[in-house]
C-alpha cells in the first residue's frame, strides 16, 4: 500500500496558497491588495 506522503513542494502550496491566505484577516487583506495590482486573480 502506497502511503500519501505530501512533498514539500506540495506543502508549502497548500500553506501559502489562496485559499489558505483566505481563511485569516491579513491574508485576506494580501488577496485584496493582489486584486488591486493585477486585477483579478
């Protein structure tokens, strides 16, 4: 049996990805601020 182990390329993109930005105050505020420069994301 294959065990899922996560790659740190992969682990540091679910830790500083959108999403993850998202779910607190400044990260939210750092997705705001990416909107503004480039448009949408």
């Amino acid at each position: 049996m294959k065990l899922k182990i996560r790659n740190s390329k992969a682990k540091h993109a679910k830790k500083t990805g959108f999403l993850s930005r998202q779910k607190t105050k400044n990260g939210r505020k750092i997705n705001a601020r990416q909107r503004r420069r480039h448009g949408a994301i």
